[in-house]
C-alpha cells in the first residue's frame, strides 16, 4: 500500500487512499478524517491531519505504508478515538506473476484468458497484450491495487469471462522511458512468482 505525503502543497497531511470514489463524504475524527464513499458508505480512504505528530522521518512523495509505519498508524488511531478500526490490509497489491496458461477467448478474438501463478494463489486474469505467452513472469496488479492514473483494479468480467486482475504494461505502471507499442512488461525469468514488484528496483 503506498500513502502520500506533499508538505508543500497540501500541508502536513498523510494521504491513504484504499479505494477510488467518484463522490466522497468526510467524517472528522480530531486529527483524523475518514473518506467516504458517498455512495455505497464505504471507507474509502483516511487523511491524516498534523501527520509528522504521528510518523517519523516523514518524507515528501509517495512512500510504502509497510510494517515498520503499522504501530505509528495504530498509535494514531487509538489517540484520535479510532482504536477499533479493522486493520489495513498492507498486503503488495503489484506482484510477479507466472503465466502458466494462455487460452483463447471464446467471445473476443483480441483477448485471452490467462491462469496466472502469484505465489498463494492461481488467478484467472483476461488480457488483451499481444504479446502475452506462458511461462513468461509479469507484473500482476491484484484486486485492490491503485494504478498511477487512479484506476482501481476490480473483480471484472470481459466478454462475459470472469477476471480477478490485471497484466500491467510499462506504461500503465508509469514506469520512465515505457515504450508507446502495446504490451505487458515481460520480466527476467530470475524473478519469483508472489514477490512484491518494487517500482523503484524497476
């Protein structure tokens, strides 16, 4: 999960978005805002006001909410009455994938449908990449992953098949200097199915 922070801009304020919402509602808890999705009521994210009284070392940018910051955030939620908010999940939501099968699509001839290996689990992902094949190792946005442009990545269905997932090119990762052809970013084979895929080590 990654969280922004931009002392310049907006102020001392940590930003944690979870999901993506069209139209929000915000419910003020002291030095805590909840973001809410105006729709279906659910939490969609959390804004934390005077943020550097609760983290330490706070950099400008975009950063990984991991391990080492879940204690600060937990001591911030019990100090501003938040004490049973359910845990986040800080799981990696862009990981490497192993393509363990490509099966044509039987309503689209432009799409196909992948088994994809992420270490706990076989997905099910549809993709349209012409240059997806088995055995290559990819970059998997999981179900829950923010995308660069905003999107959120959903349990979908193409073409009347299910997909829990998506193959991510260069591009779509908003990687520098990603090549305009279309096509999934093909990894060395020395990579792992399940590992975390680290933007920056890209």
């Amino acid at each position: 999960m990654f969280v922004y922070y931009n002392s310049k801009g907006v102020g001392d304020v940590l930003l944690i978005p979870l999901k993506s919402a069209t139209k929000k509602t915000f419910e003020k808890h002291q030095d805590i805002v909840k973001v809410i999705d105006e729709e279906s009521n659910e939490l969609v994210g959390y804004n934390i006001f005077q943020a550097s009284k609760y983290f330490n070392n706070l950099s400008d940018g975009k950063w990984k909410l991991d391990e080492s910051r879940r204690n600060e955030l937990e001591q911030a939620f019990q100090q501003n009455g938040l004490e049973n908010e359910k845990q986040l999940d800080l799981s990696p939501k862009f990981v490497v994938g192993h393509v363990k099968e490509v099966n044509a699509h039987e309503n689209a001839d432009k799409l196909k449908v992948c088994k994809v290996d992420v270490g706990e689990e076989v997905l099910q992902i549809v993709c349209g990449a012409p240059n997806v094949a088995e055995d290559q190792k990819v970059v998997v946005a999981k179900i829950g992953a923010i995308m660069p442009s905003g999107l959120e990545i959903k349990p979908s269905k193409l073409r009347g098949v299910e997909s829990y997932g998506m193959l991510c090119s260069q591009k779509e990762l908003g990687l520098p200097n990603a090549p305009q052809e279309k096509g999934i970013y093909v990894l060395e084979n020395t990579f792992k199915a399940g590992e975390e895929f680290l933007f920056e080590k890209a």
